[in-house]
C-alpha cells in the first residue's frame, strides 16, 4: 500500500508525462507544417513513448491501493523558433522528469519503500537514455549549423564503403 505522499507524488508525475505527451505531439504537429517529416515522425513516436509514461504511473498507483487520477493538461506551445529550439526545449523538460524522478525515487528511500524504488529503476534508465537521444541529435544540429559538417560527416560514411571496395 503506497503511503498518501507517494499517491500524490506519483499522481503529479502522471500529469508531467501527460504534458510531456501534449507537448511532443505538438511538436510533432509543428514540425509535419514545416515539411520536416523526420523530425516529425520523431516526435509522434515520442508522444506515444509518453503516453505509455503516464499509464505506467497511472497503473502503478491503482495497482498499490491508490487511485490513480487522470490530470488536466496544460496546453503546450503552437509554434517554435526553428528546429534546435524544438530539441532544446525537449532536452529541458526531460531534464526536468529525470529531477522529478529523482524526487520520487528519494522519497522511496525516505519511507522504506523499497518496491516503488525498485519498479522507478525502469524509468531511471529510460530518462538516461532519452536525455542522451536528444542531446545527440541536438549535437548533429550544432554541427549542420558550422559549415554543413553534418552532410560532410554523412558524405564520410559513403565515402569509407567506397574506398574499402576500392582495395579489394
Ligand atoms: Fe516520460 Fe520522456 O519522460
């Protein structure tokens, strides 16, 4: 049984996932009116990814003798400067759950309550790897931004099947 403090924390984390879902799929929608049909594809795989967050959470309370409650959603931003913004602000909000995890996972600790510690550990890793996809693509952006170095690195990888052909 999840004390009451670990059923409100948990449920504010539903309603971050739930926004996290609003908010990429905004994205995504922003990015389809762009024509940016990768990025877009992108971020509607994301948004799904979030939803799935949230039931996760939502569940996880019921299953633990709370109630898990559905939240009220903020509505998330229209529009955005250009496409490193996008992932900038991406890049912010999941550093913001993985702090928001963190709390939880810490009030766990706090109360003795190993089995919610140990169901968080999932989302501990799923927030490394989230943080680390977006910063990676956030660093192909800085590199297209100086001199096109994206296509080149891109230009590379041909180039180097090219040439072991070349010696066979
Ligand atoms: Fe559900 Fe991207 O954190």
């Amino acid at each position: 049984m999840l004390s009451k403090k670990m059923e409100e924390i948990l449920n504010l984390q539903v309603g971050k996932e739930a926004y996290a879902s609003a908010l990429y799929l905004a994205m995504a929608s922003w990015a389809e009116n762009k024509g940016m049909e990768g990025v877009s594809e992108w971020f509607y795989a994301q948004t799904e990814e979030e939803r799935l967050h949230m039931l996760k959470f939502l569940r996880y309370v019921n299953e633990r003798g709370g109630h898990g409650v559905v939240p009220l959603v903020d509505q998330p931003p229209v529009a955005f400067k250009d496409v490193k913004t996008v992932f900038e602000a991406a890049l912010e909000h999941e550093q913001m759950v993985t702090r928001s995890i963190n709390e939880i996972v810490a009030l766990a600790l706090e109360e003795k309550d190993f089995t919610t510690h140990h169901w968080l550990q999932w989302f501990v890793e799923e927030q490394l790897e989230e943080e680390s996809s977006v910063q990676r693509i956030i660093d192909k952006l800085n590199l297209l931004g100086e001199h096109n170095l994206y296509l080149f690195d891109r230009d590379i990888m041909g180039m180097r099947g090219a040439g072991a052909e070349g010696e066979a």
